[in-house]
C-alpha cells in the first residue's frame, strides 16, 4: 500500500479509502469484519463512514458494525484512521423533532457522543460536516468544533459535498477565530464521468490544503465495465448505470471507454481508480467493496500506472471542463 499526508496535516494516509456504506444494508456483520480485517492486513488505514449508514429505521447500524469490529481488539482502532460524518437526521422515521439534524451546536455535541458510543471508541481521527448548513455560522459550527477537540474527542474535520466557496468561507472563518486548523479534507462526487469538481471544488481544496476524497469513483458502477459484463456474462445494468446507458450518447461513451482499456489489456474498475490516484489534490479514492474479491480489484488500482497514451484516451472520451475561469470565460 501506498500513503500520503492528508492535505496539510502530518496524518498519514493510504491512497485507499475504505467505504462502508454497504456494511449492514448490503453486507452483514460478520462478512464487513472480514473485508475490514483483509483491508487493514492489505495497508488500508482510513475507514469513512456516517451516523446515517445503515439508513432508514437502521441509522447508526453500520458505526455499530464498526464499533464491535474494534471491540475485537488487535490493535485494530490504533492501527485506523476513522472517519465519520454529521448532518444527516438520527431522529426516530416520522417523529420530526428539531435539533436531531444539521449543524447547530447542540446537534454537534449530541452526534459525536452518540458516535463515539457506536463505534465503541474515545476519538474520531476526523470529524466531516456531511453537506452543507445554511442556517447555521459557522462561528457556531467552529465553537462547537473547538470544544470536542479540547476535549480530545476529534482530532481534525473535514467536509463533503462542499461547494468551493464554502470550503473558502468555512476555513477563512477558522483562520480569523484562531487556534483551529479548520478543514483539512473535502469528500466530492469526481470520477472520470463527473470531472465537475475540477472547476471550483478541487482549486479550492488545494489553495487551503484539504486532501480530495472522491466518492463513487466508478460512478455507481458506470466505469466498471458494464458493457462488458452484459456481454460476457449476461448481467444487466441496474440503477443509475441503467438509466445512463438509456442514454445513446452515454452508452457510445463508456463503449469507447471500454474499448480503449480493453486495447491496452487494463480492467475498467482499476483503471478508473488508477485514473484518481494521477489527479492533482487527490488523497485517495472512496472504495466501497460488497466482498472481498471487490475490494482485491481495488487494491491492484494502487500499483497500475496508466501510460501516457492511455491518459490523453480517457481525457478525449472524457474531455474535463478546463481550469477555473477559463472554463466558462473568456
């Protein structure tokens, strides 16, 4: 495995992020242990997830998966760098009672409690404002922020979903209050397919240093090689990719991709995360895996160096929008 520091901080990464977004609603107990345990024994350091995963009547379910993977110690909450999130509601479905949501003081201060319970640990290595809160300043969300970190509660934070200018306001704010380090990584929607991120999100993060972790790096499979596996093996797209592939000009797209990587002997999955891992600001990719052979194909992403060539191919099939402004005037 391979690390890096996470944007300006002195904590190191692996260029692997584990996602655990299916650890409950896909994935079971005790099957999440063993993609967590083989993703620790492969170098894989920096496990994210939320307060809502599990989702529905089930919120907090998967921090609980992860809190008694912990409680089976080895060394297993040393040896990770846990990342959690806060925004989403916790309340009980169809009972909407305020200050269960978002990023209020209180609702800060009520999260991490109930968080660090589920994950059955003292701290959280980072600490990330989910989306965005337009009612509340984010003097308040610093006030909150500095008191868990005396407390030695959370260690940094970070955002996700930030749009560039709130990534601007959120640390010039920290800055002016003093004694806070502000943000330090941002997690976006950015793959190969959705380079929107390149415009204002990532040029944000790298002038005040937060590392990018991008979410859904195959965008929702898209980039895995769909077409390819309709053929071989008679597996139809579902979802998201199904509805993209609707789209005549999306299916002639990721054919083109596909036969692109196919020329050069690569696997499309791979590829698309190697692809990540050569972007400027990038710390590592989100990787959720629903199995173990998932998360090896993952791995292998790490070691792959695209040539040249194949670089300028995904660039001409998935032309970015050019740097900020000039990529909307003159």
């Amino acid at each position: 495995m391979k690390y890096t520091q996470l944007g300006r901080t002195g904590l190191k990464v692996s260029r692997l992020v584990l996602g655990t977004m299916n650890f409950g609603p896909q994935t079971d107990e005790a099957d999440s242990h063993a993609i967590m345990d083989a993703a620790l024994d492969a170098g894989i350091n920096y496990f994210d997830t939320a307060n809502v995963y599990g989702w529905g009547e089930n919120k907090g379910r998967t921090e609980s998966i992860i809190g008694n993977w912990f409680a089976k110690g080895g060394d297993r909450r040393d040896r990770t760098v846990l990342a959690t999130k806060v925004y989403g509601n916790m309340g009980t479905e169809g009972d909407p009672w305020p200050n269960q949501d978002k990023l209020s003081a209180l609702n800060i201060r009520r999260a991490v409690e109930a968080s660090l319970k589920r994950l059955q640990t003292d701290y959280i290595d980072v600490y990330q404002f989910h989306h965005v809160d337009r009612s509340t300043p984010f003097e308040e969300i610093w006030q909150a922020i500095d008191v868990l970190v005396r407390q030695g509660k959370i260690l940094y934070v970070g955002s996700s979903n930030f749009p560039g200018y709130k990534i601007a306001q959120a640390n010039e704010i920290a800055a002016r209050r003093g004694g806070t380090i502000g943000l330090v990584s941002e997690q976006c929607l950015y793959n190969l397919a959705e380079r929107r991120a390149e415009m204002e999100v990532i040029p944000a993060a790298e002038e005040y240093g937060l590392g990018v972790i991008p979410w859904s790096p195959l965008h929702g499979g898209l980039l895995g090689g769909v077409i390819k596996k309709e053929v071989e093996g008679g597996r139809r797209a579902s979802g998201r990719s199904a509805d993209a592939l609707a789209n005549t000009a999306v299916r002639t797209q990721i054919q083109a991709y596909e036969d692109l990587l196919e020329k050069h002997g690569l696997e499309p999955g791979e590829a698309a995360l190697a692809w990540l891992l050569t972007r400027p600001g990038v710390t590592g990719p989100i990787v959720g895996p629903r199995t173990a052979e998932q998360l090896g194909s993952a791995l292998r992403a790490v070691e792959l160096e695209l040539s040249r060539e194949v670089l300028e191919g995904l660039d001409e099939i998935f032309p970015g929008p050019g740097p900020s402004p000039e990529a909307f005037a003159w």
